[in-house]
C-alpha cells in the first residue's frame, strides 16, 4: 500500500527557496531548545510556527482518511503529538520571558524598530496588554495609596532584567573565530576559537549574535 | 531541562527492529520510514520502535554497543583518558534504559548489560564531577565540554551554570569596592 | 525600626504552604501608616527653616526617604509574587477557577484574573491560522498505550481501531491512553504499568 501523502510539502522561506517539512521541523526543535536555556528572548520564529500548524491539520485531515485498524494512523497521531509538544513548549518559554521581563523587552523592541522585531504580533500585543494590567494592579493595590512623590509607576526600574552574562551550555554548529570573553579586574579579555561541533560552558553575552544568527546551538 | 525533555529528545535517535508486517514507506513530517518488510530489519525512530513493539508489531533489534564486552571496553577507555571520550550515541543512557526495559525476552544477559551501562555513566559522572571542580577553583568562566551528553549535561545543570553566575556577580560587585590587602590588617 | 511590617509581609507570603493565603489587609494598612507618617515628617522637616548645621535634619530627611522607598518596593513586590500565583492558577486550573482557590483572591486581584484571561485568550487564538491552547501538551507525550487491569465486569468494549475486547474482573489489556483515560476515572479499569 502505498502512502501517497505527506512527503512533498514545501513551504517557501523568505528568499523563495522551497524547504521541506522536514528541515521546517528542524528548524523549529533548534529554536526550541535555543529559547529554552537563552536568559533573552530570541526573534520569533511565528512563520515556522504557522508553516507547521498547517502542516499538522493536513496530516490530521489525511490520517483520518485512513481506515481505523491502520497501522499508521497511531504513528502519525504519534509524531503529531510530539510536534505539538515541542511548538506549545517553545510559546510557553517565550511567554513566561515576556511575563518576567515584559518592560525590558518592550524597551529592547523599541529601539530594534519594527523592520527587525523579535517579537511576534501576537506576542507584542501580549506584552502591551501585560504591561498595562500590571500598572493598572500596582496602581490599584499600593501606588494609589501611597504619599504622592512614590505613586509613579516605572516599568523599567519595577520589572526583571535579564542577565546575559549567565553561563549557557553551546555546540558550535560551525567554526566560530575570536569569541571574547570578557575578564574581570583579576583576568584579562580572553579570546577562544570555538571549532565546529565542538561543546562549551561560558557567558551568553558574547555568543549572542552567534545564537541569534544560527552558527550556535544551545544545549 | 525535566529528565522527560530529555528522554523526548534522545527518542528521536534511530534503532533497528524487525517488523512482523509488510508496508511501504511511511512519510513522516520529520523524515521517511520504512519501507517495512516482515523479517527484513529496518531503522526507525526509538518513539516509534517502542509503539511497535509495545503492539507486537516487531522485535527491537539492540545497538551492536549495548553489549556487555562493548561497554567493557568503551568503560576502560573512559578511565584511561583524560578528556571525555566520543560514545557511540549521543542519548547512550536514555537509549539503553528505554530499549532494555523494552525488550527484556528478546536479549539475554541483560542485568549484566544493564550493569555495564551504569558503570560506564558512573565513570563519566565521577570524572565530570572533579573535573567541575577543578574548573570553578580554577576561577575560570568557560570551559570545553566535548562528547558529553545531553544528559549528562543536564546533571551539571542548573547547579553548575548558577554556581559560575554567582561567582561573576560576587566579581563584578567587588570590581566597584577598593580592595583590601589582607596581609595588612 | 522602619520597613519592618513590609517585610513581613514579604516573608509571610513565601513562608505560606497555601496555595495563596488570605489578602493581609491590616498589614499592608499598617505599611501604608507608616509611609504616611515617615512622609509627614519630612514634609515638615524640609518646611524647618532653622539652621541645620551638622546636617542632622537633612541625614534624617535621607534616611526616611530611602525607608520610604523599600516600603513601596516591598508593597510592590508583595502585590507582584500573589500575581505570580495567581497567574500559575491559571495555568493549571483553566479559565474557571474553583470556588475555594479564589476565596482568598482579593478584588484586584479577581479583576487582575479576568483580564488575564482575556489576555491569554487573544494570544493563544493569534496563533497559526485557528489558534493555539499553550496549556495543553504541557509534558513531552508518551506512548499512547498503557496496560490496563480491569476491576469489574464491564462488558464488551469497542477498542479505538476497531477490535472488540470483553473487560472482564482482573482481565488485563492494552489500551491507548486516550480512551483508557476516562475508564480509568470511573473506577472500571487501573493502570498496570506504562
């Protein structure tokens, strides 16, 4: 019996290159992993998302054609699962960073513009909505009931900031040169090559772009 | 990360099993399986390896690694290298725990190969624990960690990762103070 | 000593076993108090217009001023954690939340519930083309079968691809978790193992 369907789904990148499914998957249980140990939060990947979603309900729609007793039906339900968990699973890590540090990252996108986001629609709507409800509940519980020069609300001085000198775990993906490291008052800047596939322990800060631009993987 | 997170990842690798059943290849989003000939040994992933077996559809065929004498082996060159040395999975202890638990009628010798996993991870973990500590009396900030494992990394963490953080926040605080000579006082 | 009472309030609610004790009103009334009162007498200090020249009066000033200070931030931070929790409710429970978990809500913090709700809600239907519930799929998925031990004579039961199984008393079979699940709530199957 052949199983005619699931096998040539292609999906255009930004550049009109047709990718798989397949890479599209892959593309999304790195970001996953990524956002999951990275202290800031990392620009969206809302398209993979979509692509995937869509991916889903047409296997969905597919497998229910198929007749009960099928073998396959429970290996696709299977692999479905899974993608689902790995989606949902990426959405939260970045939800819970825009509850924590929901001003820092409003400021952040701000001063990045809106040619290079990091955040999603959805998200951005999110942490606008988050921001006010926080600001209209500090005002109602305790702003409003203090002596005037203490009722202003400051974002920015009253939520959480990031710490991207956190120690992150890395796979070089490629050879990355002259990453520094920078040294306190008892060492100095120290420069390290990472060489491809090699692993490492050391500060986010300097592999930042490395991440972001896809050379480095968190593990 | 939860020891769930990493057994769903370490899933992804692929095994050998002998379906009992014939089907063409079945096009997954993440990849082709099969095609599927009964007796005929395919490699799929270790997700779907168990559902089969668990529904008797295959027997689960063992990594030629996850042998006693293998693992013997591998355990020896552990002890006599300084560095970590490359094991032959990526997921070596996941992928053993799931298959073994998986397959108890199929191999025999299986309390000893299950042994022999445990002695090799427990060299790995005493030398990655001294080698942690060498590294934060060392006052260094970053450090090459080849061929370890996903979970083995994940038993460092987040107590190693916060130890690091702790200690650069207590640098930067003092980088402000004047310092103290404590020979003089 | 100054900022005693904010504190409490701090330690109290991460010392609490509750899911989320009852609103400390008096206490967070007494903080209040003691703001009014530490504000008052640097309004009136700085009004003083006798000489200050060993600078007593203007250290005073300072020192209530940053007492003033830790007293909000405590308040704030008091306010912020009860919302922590009140937040994670709603990821466990869901939009409805039981009767006793909310008792101790205050009203701002009922409000606080609702229009997080509302929040949630729009993100998770911006998701993709039909939305996305993020609360679900919240643990890596496991094998859809589970082996099951029946405890009464049930009967016939149709199985999800079709097979006819007979749940008799201690029978045992295996079951997609899906369809298991509900069997096992009504007491007619436990699970055996996974």
């Amino acid at each position: 019996m052949e199983d005619t369907f699931g096998d040539d789904d292609f999906f255009s990148d930004g550049d009109g290159e047709p990718i798989t499914a397949q890479k599209v998957l892959q593309t999304l249980e790195e970001a996953w992993l990524n956002e999951k140990f990275c202290p800031d939060l990392l620009p969206s990947q809302a398209d993979y998302v979509e692509c995937m979603m869509e991916q889903i309900q047409q296997m969905e729609e597919n497998v229910n054609k198929l007749k009960k007793n099928d073998f396959r039906v429970e290996v696709h339900h299977m692999e479905l699962a899974r993608i689902r968990y790995t989606i949902t699973s990426y959405l939260r890590s970045r939800l819970e960073k825009i509850e924590k540090n929901t001003a820092y990252i409003l400021e952040q996108e701000a001063l990045r513009g809106p040619e290079n986001s990091y955040l999603s629609e959805g998200e951005l709507i999110f942490a606008r909505d988050f921001l006010a409800l926080q600001e209209n509940h500090c005002k109602q519980l305790v702003l409003q009931h203090v002596p005037p020069p203490f009722q202003d609300f400051m974002p920015t001085q009253q939520s959480l900031v990031p710490n991207l000198r956190s120690h992150v775990f890395l796979r070089a993906k490629k050879d990355v040169d002259g990453v520094v490291i920078e040294g306190d008052r008892d060492s100095r800047d120290e420069e390290v090559d990472l060489e491809e596939n090699s692993q490492h322990i050391m500060q986010y800060k300097p592999i930042a772009n490395f991440v972001k631009d896809g050379t480095i993987q968190l593990i | 990360m939860d020891p769930s997170e990493v057994e769903f990842i370490a899933e992804k690798e692929r095994v050998s099993i002998v379906p009992n059943f014939n089907n063409a290849t079945v096009h997954l989003i993440s990849g082709d399986v099969g095609p599927f000939r009964a007796g005929l040994p395919v490699n799929v992933p270790v997700w779907m390896a168990l559902n089969l077996r668990q529904r008797q559809k295959c027997r689960i065929l063992a990594p030629d690694w996850l042998d006693v004498d293998k693992l013997e082996a591998l355990k020896e060159e552990e002890k006599a290298s300084k560095y970590f040395t490359k094991m032959p999975s990526e997921h070596y202890m996941v992928v053993a725990q799931l298959i073994l638990s998986a397959v108890e009628d199929d191999i025999p010798r299986i309390e000893e190969i299950r042994m022999a996993v445990k002695n090799l991870w427990d060299v790995r973990i005493s030398k990655l624990r001294s080698s942690v500590d060498t590294f934060i009396k060392s006052g260094g900030s970053h450090a090459r960690l080849d061929y370890l494992t996903t979970m083995e990394i994940n038993s460092v963490r987040p107590l190693l990762p916060h130890a690091l953080d702790f200690i650069d926040r207590l640098n930067k605080a003092s980088e402000g103070a004047p310092r103290r000579d404590l020979s003089q006082d | 000593m100054f900022c005693e009472k904010s504190l409490k309030l701090i330690k109290e609610l991460d010392r609490s076993q509750e899911a989320m004790p009852p609103f400390d009103d008096d206490g967070v009334r007494q903080v209040f108090e003691e703001m009014r009162g530490l504000y008052d007498q640097n309004v009136a200090a700085a009004n003083d217009t006798t000489a200050d020249p060993d600078g007593t009066a203007i250290s005073g000033i300072a020192i209530r001023h940053a007492a003033l200070e830790r007293n909000k931030r405590c308040l704030l931070a008091y306010a912020y954690n009860r919302i922590l929790r009140v937040r994670n409710m709603r990821w466990q429970f869901g939009p409805i939340l039981p009767h006793d978990i909310k008792a101790n809500f205050n009203e701002p913090e009922v409000q606080w519930f609702n229009n997080y709700n509302i929040c949630v809600a729009r993100y998770f239907k911006s998701i993709g083309a039909h939305g996305l519930d993020l609360t679900a799929d919240v643990k890596p998925p496991k094998s859809l079968y589970v082996e099951v031990r029946s405890l009464t004579d049930y009967g016939k039961l149709e199985l999800d691809n079709g097979e006819v199984v007979l749940l008799k008393k201690h029978s045992t079979h295996l079951m997609s978790r899906a369809q298991c699940e509900p069997l096992i709530t009504q007491g007619v199957l436990e699970q055996i193992s996974n």
